[in-house]
C-alpha cells in the first residue's frame, strides 16, 4: 500500500495541534514510508508560516519544521 499525507496530517506532525499525538503514534506504529505531494508540501509551508505569524508557533520554528 502506498500512503500520501494530506496537509492536514503532516500539519498534525511538525505543526503540534490536538491530532499530534496520534499523527505520531501512526507513524511509529506502522513504519510505512509517507509520500508527499509537491502540493501538499506547499500547503504545509503556507500553514506553518501562518500559525507562526499568528502567534501560534515560535519564531524561526516555521523555517526549523521545514528544513527537516
């Protein structure tokens, strides 16, 4: 089976919101490799710089998440 994430889950994953928890579990769990999209990668960036200018992340960690 192949699995691509959806901006929600990988914003689940680096971007520490209540589905966190078990973004990672899943992860861990099942060990399968996880496709991104170019799309989704762009959503991902677009949301994490979001919630950082919002106040939500702290600063520079939008550009750290990203660079992983």
């Amino acid at each position: 089976m192949v699995a691509f994430a959806d901006t929600s889950f990988l914003f689940a994953v680096y971007g520490n919101d209540a589905h966190t928890p078990v973004a990672l579990s899943w992860l861990r769990e099942t060990g399968q490799k996880v496709y991104i999209s170019e799309l989704a990668d762009f959503e991902l960036c677009n949301a994490l710089r979001f919630v950082e200018f919002a106040g939500r992340l702290a600063s520079g960690d939008a550009a750290r998440f990203l660079a992983q």
